[in-house]
C-alpha cells in the first residue's frame, strides 16, 4: 500500500515524502490561490522577513524562455551574468586583486572561460571565519561538438558536418531532430587588433526561412533496408549530420591532400570549415572579412522551444533540463535572497555569512577541466573573500574555520518516477513533479547527503515552506555521479545533494513539471535566508 504523506502546501510545513503521493489531489487552480493567499499575507506584513514569498508560477515562463533562447553553455553564462547585473551584482576579473573592490553587503560574480561562474553575496555582517551557504550545479548538457576541422567531402550531393559527441550524446534521441548550430567565435577586430568573444545562434524558426539552410539534421535509414535501419550504428560515419546540398562533388583524395589537418600558418581556420557555414556565422555577426574568424566553439542543439504540455498544463517539456533546470532556480534564489536581505535583513534576522551560487562546465565529462567542479574557482572565491576582509592575515586556521561553518547544497536534477516503468524505481524513494525539491541518497558515496545535512535542510524546508521527496535507485543499480562529492571533499564542507526532478534524462527532449522551477527557487531561496539561524540549532 502506497504510504500517504501530510500535505506540506497545506501545512507549511514540510517533511520527506517518502511516497512522493503528497499535493497531487489538488487542482491547479487551489495551489494557485494558496500561493496569491501567502503572498498576500506576506506583503500585507512588511516587518516580517520574506524568504518564502516565492510563487513558483511565476517562474514557469521565464525558465522557459531561459532554456530556448540559451541553448549552449557560453549563452547560459551570458544570460545569468546580465540577470545579475540588473540586479546590482558587480562582475569581477579573476587578474585582478578583489581586495579594494569588496564590502559588506556587496553582489558579486565572476566567470571563467566563459563557460562557468560564481556569484556570491557578502553578508553585511560578515567576519572571516564565518562560512558560506553555498548552492552548486553544472550548466553543460549532452550536445555533439564541431571538431576542429569540420569541413568534409560533399557525398551523394549533401553537405555534412564533422562534429563529435559530448558525454553522452549522439545517442538515440538525437537522430531526426532540428538541430541548431551555436556557441562562442573568436573575431579580432581590425582597428585595435585585439580578440574577441563573440556569441552566434543559428536557428532558423525564429528568423525566416531562407536566411539558413545550415539547420542540421541526422537522418535515419528507413526500416525499408532491413538489418542495416537496425543498428548498432557508427557515430563516425552514420551518424553525420547533413547541413545542405551541394551537386559539386568533392573526391576524398582532395578533401584529405596532405595539407588538409593544417590549421596554421598562411592556412586561414576559416579555411578548414565548411565555406557556406562561415557566411551563414559572418552574416550573423556582420563579419565582412571572414579571416577575421580567428577560431570558434560549436555546437548542435535541439531547436525545438520549451513548451507547455499535459490537460491543465502541468509539464514542461524542452531540451537542456539537465542541469540548467537548478542551475537557473539557484541564481533566480540568490537574486530573490538578495533582495529580502536588503529589504528586511533576510530570514534569520543575522547577515553574517557568503551567499554562493557555483554553476560548472563539464560535469558531464567528470568535471577535470579548470572550469569544471574540480577546478579551483569556487575555493579561490571563498579564500579572496575571506583575506579581503581579514586585518591579520587569512591563513589556514580561518581558512579551515570558513570551510567548517559552510554548507553545500549539490543542486543537480534527478529522477522522476516513470508510470511505465515503476518496477525500475524503489518503493517509497520515487519522487514526482512539482511536489518539491528531492534529497538524493547513495549508501556508496556517489552523493554527499548523510543524515546531519538531511536534518538540516529538512528544518530549512519547514520555515521556507517548501516540501522535499527522496531519491535512491534499487539495490544492483549505480547511482550517477554529481558535483556534491567532490566539492565537499575538496573544502571539506557539510552537503547534501538536493535537485529537482525530471523525466527521460540524457534525452535530447527531457520533461519537468511546470512548478518545479519556481518550486526549486523557493527551497534554495529558504536555505540562503534561514542557514544561519538553523545551523545554530545543531550542536558543534
């Protein structure tokens, strides 16, 4: 019998939901009302902190159009550094001493590679020593990469494209998808000689039809051919996407002369890439001299948008779930955590700590490259921070008092339960969309979640409102990995892993509810207002 938990949108209160069966029997008229109802009450007392005030609806269109105008890490960076701006953080440069830019009370981030950021909010109170509620994620996703020379011989008429898969992707879901081509081009500018970054989108739906016909696309053999429609395919030569046509044939001889791998010298890039996709990247960024195009960082994306779906419009289904779904709620909670704090001094009535959001690249590929989790940027943060505003000096003994006083909260998506295939889920640790925020657990260590990080984040669940599921795979199964345990192993702070939950992960097209944003903001808001007050609750 399917164990029933206390309705925590009811209650205000909020527990683990172990059945995960909780806040389905309301309509989505009764949670919009109580949500207007909080709200209301909220603003009606403007002497009360306001950590929760989160109505997660009002978060469903913006992560929407988040995820279908961002399709590539470079753009999702770019996009959360002006959200950030307009709110008053400040960017810093990692070549530069913060020590005279820094002060209590400050919004800050910083980037690196273009790729990974950290945006972090000093307490107005703030000592060195005292630690940081931090919130990490990744914003890479499954994608197929240009490789460097990406021009191949034109077959049976078509032009195609050399691209390479990302973690995990190219895998089935990938074939007969439009696919965009984005990413970051380096351009040096003729007047002052120097080289710049610059982002592209092409994607055609948007625009009109004819600007692009550099809109990729892998097609699939018909089942007509029998065994070879079949599998296993090859993602070298079967798996190629096809960007054009093209009847002027290009023998293999001349396309691999022995000249053809040289990327230098008086060979142009541009030279080495398919001639049509360089004007179709320099018409887009109004590029008349294509050498100018000192390099690039490409990619394919599903240009399908994010869309509502379901009867009452309960799911949310779009490519890039994972991880830009808590990545996107953490930066929003930050911004919201800021705002209450210069309003009415935040949840715990004390602004002594750092308030971080960590968003890394490359966790798909394990994290190893200097903009990934086991880079050092996070560490260095916490450690300018905290000499910035140190008179004696801020060696290990503060150093080590910071990282013990800090709690991690790993922030990447995990697994909705899927109604056809309940047999592969384990009683009881099946979470559901837009119920919460799920606490994922592993016996073996692929997560950072113990009983003392569940106890707290539990109690900062219950003064933010918010309601939390759990997570963990049947015995025989292995977990996946995510940023939590090398993060906490690596500043040796307290964690948990906590994310929000989807359906069809690693698919090209991924489903979350339409709640779950907002629901995620709402949890991690909490936890950077009140985990100050709550960490005091547990004994030293």
């Amino acid at each position: 019998m399917t164990k029933k938990l206390p309705n925590a949108v009811h209650t205000s209160m909020a527990s683990l939901n172990f059945s995960s069966a909780a806040g389905q029997e309301q309509s989505r008229k009764e949670r919009r009302e109580l949500y207007e109802n909080q709200q209301s009450r909220r603003i009606s007392n403007s002497s009360a902190p306001c950590p929760s005030c989160v109505c997660p609806e009002d978060y469903t269109k913006p992560f929407m159009s988040f995820l279908t105008e961002n399709p590539t890490v470079f753009h999702t960076v770019d996009y959360f550094a002006k959200s950030l701006e307009s709110h008053g953080f400040s960017k810093l440069s990692e070549r530069e001493i913060w020590n005279d830019k820094l002060e209590k009370g400050g919004k800050y981030y910083v980037e690196r590679n273009g790729s990974s950021m950290v945006a972090f909010v000093i307490g107005k109170e703030y000592q060195p020593g005292k630690g940081a509620g931090i919130v990490a994620g990744h914003i890479d996703a499954l994608t197929a990469r240009l490789k460097p020379i990406t021009k191949l011989p034109n077959k049976a008429g078509y032009v195609q494209l050399g691209v390479a898969p990302y973690a995990g992707g190219f895998n089935s879901t990938w074939w007969d998808r439009d696919l965009g081509i984005g990413g970051r081009v380096l351009v040096k500018d003729k007047s002052s000689g120097k080289i710049q970054t610059k982002l592209v989108k092409l994607d055609w739906p948007r625009k009109t039809f004819a600007k692009y016909d550099e809109v990729a696309r892998i097609p699939t053999l018909a089942p007509h051919f029998g065994a070879p429609a079949n599998g296993p395919f090859d993602k070298e030569t079967q798996m190629v996407p096809i960007i054009g046509l093209d009847d002027s044939e290009e023998s293999d001889a001349h396309a691999q002369s022995s000249n053809a791998n040289v990327v230098s010298g008086n060979k142009s890039f541009v030279a080495t890439q398919p001639e049509r996709l360089v004007k179709a990247i320099a018409k887009e960024l109004d590029i008349e001299d294509y050498s100018d195009i000192m390099n690039w960082e490409l990619e394919l994306f599903d240009m399908q948008p994010a869309q509502l779906g379901g009867i009452d419009k309960e799911f949310i289904f779009a490519g890039r779930i994972d991880d830009k779904l808590c990545s996107f709620s953490a930066i929003e909670a930050l911004v919201a955590s800021s705002s209450h704090a210069a309003k009415d001094g935040g949840g715990s009535g004390t602004d002594a700590t750092i308030k971080i959001v960590a968003l890394f690249d490359d966790e798909e590929i394990g994290s190893l490259l200097r903009q990934g989790a086991h880079g050092d940027l996070l560490p260095t943060v916490i450690e300018r921070v905290g000499e910035a505003f140190s008179t004696d000096g801020f060696g290990a003994n503060l150093l080590s008092q910071t990282y013990a006083n800090s709690f991690l909260i790993s922030s990447d998506v995990t697994h909705a339960v899927n109604p056809n295939f309940l047999g592969a889920y384990l009683k009881n640790h099946a979470p559901r969309l837009n119920v919460g925020v799920s606490i994922q657990a592993d016996p073996n260590g692929h997560t950072t979640t113990d009983a003392v990080s569940t106890a707290l984040l539990m109690r900062i669940a219950e003064k933010a409102g918010s309601q939390l599921q759990v997570f963990q795979i049947r015995n025989g199964t292995r977990s996946g990995g995510t940023v939590g345990p090398m993060l906490s192993s690596k500043l040796g702070v307290r964690a948990i892993d906590a994310g929000l939950p989807q359906l069809s992960m690693h698919s090209i097209r991924a489903t979350t509810g339409s709640l779950d944003p907002g629901l995620g903001v709402k949890l991690y808001a909490g936890f950077f207002d009140y985990f100050e007050e709550v960490d005091k609750e547990f004994v030293q």
